[in-house]
C-alpha cells in the first residue's frame, strides 16, 4: 500500500466511520466511495503509539485543497459542532479525506464525473491524543491512578 492511500487512525476514530458507513450516508457526491476507501486503507494504531503528526478527530491541522491558499481547521464529527471558520466536519468530504492523513501527506481523488480533487496536510498543529493532560485524563476514567 502506497504513503499516499494508508491512513493511520485511532480504534475510536476508526469505530466512528464504520457507524456513518452503517448509516448509508447522503449529501456530496462521491462521499460513500471515499468513506469506503478510508475504511479499507485503514491502520488502526494505539492511540499511545500514535505519531502526533497524523489527523485524527478534534485535531487542529493546517491543509490545502488542490492549489488553494492555506486552511486551518479543527476536525469534529458533524454540523452540531462545527463553528464556521474555525472547523471542518468529517462529515464533508474534505474533512473525511483529511482524517488519518499526516503532515505533508497529500491524497488525490475523483469525485464521481468530476475532475481529480486533493488534500495535502502542511501540518497537525495540536491532536488530542498526544497531548499528555488528555491522555491522564482518559486513563483516570478508566480506573487508572493519577498519583
């Protein structure tokens, strides 16, 4: 499998794109075919052995779609948490695309008739899963001792 198609994610971020598969999503066009290519070039990796340069949900990450200028977005996993200018769903197809991706990583693909898309990550600025703070405290709900 080539860098370009191999996603690292999360079992959590992983288990969130299985639930919307399940789901038959509607809305763009060409968003079905582009989940099932994620959900089949998928690598699930420990959370706790995951670089902090790759996309995973609620990660700010500065990217661009095809020749555009540069973005900045936190990905989240609808329209109910989306603040406009500030986030990109993984619910559109450029949130999806971006998700397991990593810094400068890009990803091409076509759209159904329409011409050839791509994503390229510059960088993941924060990603919750190497942040230690969180990570503590999603070991102390789990039964773990924090002192």
């Amino acid at each position: 499998m080539s860098e370009q198609s191999k996603f690292l994610m999360t079992d959590r971020d992983y288990a969130i794109l299985r639930g919307i598969s399940l789901h038959r999503p509607t809305g763009q066009r060409g968003y079905y075919a582009l989940l099932r290519h994620k959900l089949t070039a998928a690598v699930i990796v420990p959370p706790d052995d995951l670089d902090p340069d790759v996309v995973t949900m609620n990660s700010m990450v500065r990217y661009r779609l095809s020749e555009g200028r540069p973005l900045e977005h936190r990905l989240v996993i609808g329209p109910a948490r989306e603040v406009i200018g500030q986030t990109v769903s993984l619910r559109s197809i450029h949130g999806l695309a971006l998700l397991g991706m990593r810094d400068d990583q890009a990803f091409e693909f076509v759209l159904d008739d329409m011409p050839l898309a791509s994503v390229r990550v510059e960088t993941v600025m924060f990603q919750p899963e190497a942040d230690a703070e969180i990570v503590a405290q999603g070991r102390a709900r789990s039964g773990a001792a924090l002192f």
